[in-house]
C-alpha cells in the first residue's frame, strides 16, 4: 500500500525513531509499504519516519544509480535498528533531494564510506562498511531517524534563502508527485 509521505514542517519528522523487537506488529506489511512508497515516488531511500511510523526501519533501492554505478543495479536492502558506528574518507558533495522536501535539491558534504550496524528481516545483526552511494543514502536516512531532515545541513544562509519554498511545502503548497501529509494545509 503507498502511504503518504510526511513533508517538511511536519512535527512527526523531528521525532526521534524508535528501536524494534522482532514482534513489532505488522513489520513485513510496514517494509512492503515502504518499498512500494519509495518506489511509486522514484525515491531511493525511505525511512519509516517519513510515512508517520516512528520506528528504525529503512529501506533502500540504489538501482536508480546503476548507469553511473553498474554495481548498483539490483542493489535493494532493508535495514531495522540502523546505527551508523563510524563515517571516514574526504567529504564529497553531492545534489541530494528527498522525498518530503519535494522540488529542492541541495549540494550535501558526506563522507564516502561508513561503518554500520543494523538486523536483517531475521533480525540478525549484521556489521557492514558500505562506500559510495549507498554510504550517502544512508547517511540521508540516519539523519531522518534521528529527526533530522537534508537541509539541517545547509549554512544557515543557504536556509534563509530556502525559507519561502521550506514554509510552501510545510502548508502543502508546493508537493510532490506522490500522496503526502503536510502539516498545515
């Protein structure tokens, strides 16, 4: 089922997510819909916060990267209870958007590869360091379950000149291609 996605200004997108158990209710249907969310909104990473679920679940399709990044394609994974541990290498900038800042898109500093700890669908814990793409996207998605949005990384300048098209979105004026939830209308 696509759910909508929280917008920026949405209060729920500052809260903290929570850590699940294996008996979380629903939690196949929660992946299924966040998957099939992401993918109707040609996203590439969605966490669970941004469908009003406050819960450490994220799901990542890097495939859209495939024609610059052949060893993406096919590259699909759900991470539960995500820690990144470390982030190393020299920063690089990248034009980010996301899903519930619709119509902006932003040069981001990340580090290229981070150390992470997360349980599979099994809930097995798995250490991994991942580089590149998937490394940013991740980052993208930690920051959201933490209650942080892309643009907290912006100079406070850079936030000042978004700040008309920040408060469009918020009240639902401007949106994306796909069923959001703003928080006033």
């Amino acid at each position: 089922m696509i759910r909508p996605i929280l917008a920026f200004g949405h209060p729920n997108l500052r809260k903290e997510s929570e850590k699940i158990t294996p008996d979380f209710p629903e939690l196949k249907t929660l992946i299924a819909d966040l998957y099939e969310t992401m993918n109707n909104a040609n996203g590439v990473g969605l966490a669970a916060i941004q469908v009003n679920v406050p819960v450490n679940v994220v799901v990542v399709n890097a495939d859209p990267f495939k024609e610059d990044h052949p060893d993406l394609e096919g590259f699909q994974k759900t991470y539960i209870n995500l820690e990144i541990l470390e982030e190393s290498g020299k920063e690089w900038v990248y034009n980010e958007g996301c899903l519930s800042v619709p119509t902006i898109n932003e040069d981001v500093s990340r580090k290229p590869m981070v150390k992470i700890e997360y349980d599979d669908e099994n809930f097995v814990r798995q250490t991994e360091t991942v580089s590149g793409m998937v490394a940013r996207i991740l980052q993208h998605e930690y920051e959201h379950l933490q209650g942080r949005v892309f643009t907290d990384n912006l100079s406070s300048l850079r936030r000042m000149l978004l700040r008309k098209k920040l408060e469009q979105i918020s009240k639902g004026q401007i949106s994306g291609k796909y069923k959001m939830n703003h928080a006033r209308k």
